[in-house]
C-alpha cells in the first residue's frame, strides 16, 4: 500500500472525519469567544470571566483530538535519520517498539486524566454557576483512549503505510 493509499484509507475513516469535524468546531469557537472576549474588553470595557475559562478549555479538547488525528495519520514528528538506513524487516521492529514505547505513555496519561477526572468530577466552572467541570478535563483520558486505538489500528499495517 501506498503513502497516498494510506492516506485516503485514513480520510475515508469516518472516525477520523467525525473527529476533524469535532476539532473543527471546537477551534471555530474557541476563536470566536476569544474575538467576542476582546470586542468586550477594549470596545465595550466588559470583559466576561467565563470565555477565558470555556476558550481554554476548548482548545485542550482540540489539543487531545488533534494529536489522536495526527496518529490517525502516523504524523507525529519523529527524527527517523538512523531508522531509514535500516532494512525493511529492521525498520518495521522499530516501528513496533516505538508504537509500543507509545502505548506505555498513553497508559500512563489515560491513568493519570482518569485521576485528575475523578477527583474533580463534582467541581464546577469558577464563573459559571451549575456548569460541571468534569467535561472538559475529560479531554485528556477521552484524547489518549483515541490515540491508544488508532495507535493500536496502525500496528495492523507495515510502517509508511
């Protein structure tokens, strides 16, 4: 299989498109709040406390969507000098002990959001009353758990593929 072949494999994924779509939204308002938060400030001189927090929160969840996408895409950058000297049986043994390398840390962050989720899963936002916090610290198991399928989908198929 082609790099383009993978490509379009990945693209077609409705998974993957369901997610950019998602990201898309995500950032879409996270830049209109923050353009309605500087009209507020410096037209209107009244900011609002609650669009810094709602935009911060936001672009985490782009933050931990992108990088499954990225992984999706097997995009992530990586320095692969050495490994594209190797033969192709070689390189694709370091292509599984990176993935693998790759799915220790995402363990790890899965355990550690899980924590941070369950710890505040009663918390509410600072300045919006009856609003739970808990839905935007779920960005950070929700990201890994994608990263961890996808990562585990390209293990299927040889590297560069």
């Amino acid at each position: 299989m082609s790099d383009a072949d993978a490509d379009r494999e990945v693209e077609k994924s409705r998974a993957v498109r369901v997610l950019i779509a998602i990201a898309s939204v995500f950032l879409a308002a996270t830049v209109a709040l923050t353009f309605a938060q500087v009209v507020l400030r410096f037209v209107f001189s009244d900011p609002r406390a609650w669009v810094e927090e709602v935009g911060r929160y936001l672009f985490v969840w782009v933050t931990f969507i992108g990088a499954a996408v990225a992984l999706a895409h097997d995009a992530h950058i990586r320095v692969d000098v050495f490994v594209q000297r190797l033969g192709p049986r070689d390189i694709r043994a370091t292509d599984i002990l990176r993935r693998v390398v790759d799915l220790v840390c995402l363990c790890f962050i899965i355990y550690s959001g899980v924590i941070v989720v369950w710890r505040n899963r009663y918390s509410e936002f600072y300045t919006i009353d009856g609003a739970p916090q808990v839905v935007f610290y779920l960005a950070v198991p929700v990201g890994a758990v994608l990263m961890v399928l996808f990562l585990l989908r390209g293990l299927r198929r040889p590297p560069g593929a």
